[in-house]
C-alpha cells in the first residue's frame, strides 16, 4: 500500500512540475527563460563531449612526455657570433676637453 501511495504522489509531483512548465511560457518573460534552459541543455553537452576527448589528449600527453625523458640530452645549438663587431675607443663620458693653455 506504501508504494501506491508513494506512486501517486510522485506522479502528482510530475504533474505538477510538467503544468508549472506550461505555465511559465505564457507568462511575460517566460518564454526567455525556457529558452535560456534549453540553450543551457546544448551548451552543457557539447561540453561534455569535449570534455570527454580530454582523457584521450591526456594519455598522448603522457607517452610524449615519456618518450622525450628517454631520449638523450643532446645539447643545444650554438647562436652563430657576427664576425663584423667593432669596439669603440671613445669613453663613455663623451670626448675629452681641450686643455686649458698653460
């Protein structure tokens, strides 16, 4: 008898809810709402389906990182030096003032 009971208030709830539905798209501003809730719905399972496909992008991730820590540490390739540098003579200060006549 419990589950009866139990059943029809479930069923009543349900009802319920399904009416309150119905109801909120004629109210002004309503019909907003049960559109925002369904783009919400879409936008959320196609980020579940990208989120999925991470798990696969992670397992690559690791075999990369395997393979790289395996290899040996070659080292790197040295920047080529221009052979035209010239040094200048000339102080930082600028250039020295004439002597004063004696």
């Amino acid at each position: 008898m419990a589950k009866t009971q139990q059943k029809d208030i479930l069923t009543r709830v349900q009802d319920l809810g399904a009416e309150a539905l119905h109801r909120l798209a004629d109210v002004p501003g309503g019909s907003r709402l049960v559109d925002a809730a369904n783009e919400t719905k879409s936008r959320l399972d196609d980020m579940q389906k990208k989120l999925r496909g991470l798990d696969e992008l992670e397992k690559r991730v690791a075999k990369l990182e395997q393979r790289l820590g395996a290899e040996p540490k070659k080292a790197p390739p040295r920047a080529a030096k221009p052979s035209t540098v010239r040094k200048t003579t000339s102080s930082p200060k600028g250039p020295a003032a004439p002597k004063p006549p004696a």
